[in-house]
C-alpha cells in the first residue's frame, strides 16, 4: 500500500465524518472523533511527504509496496 493512497483514505474518512455527523458536530464526542481523525490524517500525510523524499516507513509499512 502506497503512503500516498493511505493519506488519501485517512481524508475521505475525515470529510465522511463530517458529513455523517454534521447534525452532532456540537456535541463534545463528535468534536474529539473528528480531531482524532484529522491528527491521524495529517500524520499520514506528513509520512507521505517525507517517503516522497526519504524512504523511512513512518506508518509501519513498507512505502513502496
């Protein structure tokens, strides 16, 4: 799996959370889900950059497989 395409994923399920949940997103627990997400998201996709010019697997996996 690609760092990139995993990146991706970790957007898409971000957005449909948001989406989901936009009737709750007041209520505290929404809130902290969805920051949790973003966090996971943005760590993705900062592993994703530095793969892009290092090859250290940040996610656990091997980047280019």
């Amino acid at each position: 799996m690609n760092y990139t395409f995993f990146a991706i994923a970790c957007y898409i399920v971000m957005r449909g959370l948001q989406v989901l949940f936009e009737e709750k997103l007041q209520a505290k627990w929404c809130k902290t889900l969805i920051k949790t997400v973003t966090i996971i998201m943005l760590y993705a996709a900062l592993a994703s950059l530095v793969v892009w010019y290092k090859e250290i697997p940040f996610l656990g996996f091997n980047p280019n497989k």
